[in-house]
C-alpha cells in the first residue's frame, strides 16, 4: 500500500525541487514539484507520494489530514498494547 502525505513547503530549491517538512516534526524530505499545476510558494502545503508533490491543500485540510493519520497510529498502538 501507498501512502500519500501533506507536508509543508520550507524551501524551495532548484530544479523544481523543494523541501518539505511532514506535520509540525522535524521530519523533512525533499520532493519535486514538476507535477503541480501551479508553482508553489513558501508556507504552501501539498500532498507528497513517493518524492513528488502532487497536489496543493489548504493548512486546514493538511491538519485535518495529519490528524486522522494520528489518530490511526494511535489506534494501531493501542490495538497492539492488548
């Protein structure tokens, strides 16, 4: 299975690259944004599958994203504390 994750634009850099920071962590991973259909900003969130950025989503949508991901790791952990 594929997982598909919103992340936030720190940076951009070159080549249509950008770095991108998953949730409020400090996981970041750089991704390409050649796929999106406009050029990204700063402070933008998309979607990021396996190094691409394919998609933009508002910050709401983003939150609201990571915490239903939150809340699936945390079911899973309490599903194995059993």
């Amino acid at each position: 299975m594929c997982l598909a994750i919103p992340a936030q634009i720190v940076e951009l850099q070159p080549a249509d690259m950008a770095r991108v920071r998953v949730g409020e962590s400090q996981t970041f991973l750089t991704a390409s944004t050649m796929l999106l259909p406009e050029p990204p900003a700063v402070g933008d969130y998309v979607i990021v599958h396996a190094g691409f950025a394919l998609h933009t989503l508002s910050e709401q949508e983003a939150q609201d994203s990571l915490a239903a991901f939150r809340e699936l790791a945390q079911a899973l952990e309490d599903e194995k504390a059993v």
